[in-house]
C-alpha cells in the first residue's frame, strides 16, 4: 500500500497543473449536483476553496450556509458570517471574521461539504494532513458529502482508526455512496 504522504503529494502535483477553465468547469458540474442531496438541509458547513480545490457554490433554497473557522492550532468551529464577512485566516483561507460571526453548535449541522486531495470509493479521504474535519466530524451524524475532479477517486487509501469517512462522493463524472460500499 502507497503511503499517505506519497499519495498526497501525487494529488498535489496532479490538482495544481489544472488550469483556471478546468477547475471552474469542472467546479459548476459538482456544485450542480449538489442541490438534490442537500434539499431540506438547514445547516450546511461548506468551505472557501483553497489552492486548486473544487469551487463549491451553493444556492440551496431556505438553507444557511457555514464556513469553517479555525481556532488555534487544531481545532475548526463552524460560524456562520455575518453579512458575508470573510477574511483571510489560517493559510490564507477566507473564513468568517471573527467578531462578525455567529458560531453554530455542531449538533445543529444537517450536512458538511468536506474537502479532499483524494477520496476512495469506500468515503476515506486524504486532506492536508493538520486532521481538522476528522476532529469536527468525529461522532457526528449530519451527512458528510465530499467532493472531487473524477481522476481523484481511488482505492489506495488506507484509512486509519480516527479517520471519518464521508458518506457520498461527487465528482464531475459521478456520485458515490459510500455507506454502501463500506
């Protein structure tokens, strides 16, 4: 089995050479499919893309719209802006300014819309390496929805025992329930 950070580091490599067309291209596609799976979902955690992440955008009827806020140095709080104000925070990723939040109980989160460099089939992802979502999503029971290009789906991830696998994956190509392969 490939190593985490040997995986990590290919998906890196592969996702920044993406130009600036594709990732928005490919960005819409995933971001339109997502309306259908989060209908009727209050509460939902996305995230401000960084690097060459997929985009998501979100316009999903009466459903309000987190981001994460990291506080120190391994904890993430879900806050909802207020008035949409953002500012650069840990790696210089736009998140909720930190007098102008309002911060969410986790218990009150329907869905969570979790980056990845690379997901299996099975929901396990690989991110950066700092286990934020992991920790968020630990003992959690809101869907956690994941999403990717296509060419980022593979099996050679070995998961570890703290690792939270999401339960859908969507892609540009195609959406992967997860729970069903597990």
């Amino acid at each position: 089995m490939v190593s985490k950070q040997l995986l990590r580091e290919y998906a890196l490599r592969s996702r920044n050479r993406l130009s600036r067309s594709y990732i928005k291209s490919k960005s819409s596609i995933v971001s339109s499919k997502l309306p259908p799976i989060l209908k009727n979902k209050r509460y939902i955690l996305s995230y401000n893309p960084y690097n060459s992440e997929i985009m998501p955008s979100l316009n999903i009827g009466r459903s309000k719209i987190l981001f994460p806020k990291v506080i120190g140095k391994n904890t993430m709080i879900a806050c909802l802006p207020v008035r949409g104000v953002m500012v650069k925070g840990y790696k210089k990723i736009k998140e909720p300014k930190f007098n102008m939040c309002r911060k969410i109980n986790k218990n009150r989160i329907d869905a969570v819309i979790v980056p990845g460099l690379l997901f299996s089939p099975k929901g396990y992802r690989i991110g950066y390496g700092k286990g934020f979502y992991d920790r968020f999503m630990h003992k959690m029971h809101f869907l956690k929805v994941g999403i990717t290009y296509d060419f980022l789906i593979t099996d050679k991830i070995k998961n570890d025992t703290f690792d939270v696998p999401v339960d859908i994956v969507i892609t540009n190509k195609k959406t992967i329930f997860c729970k069903l392969r597990r």
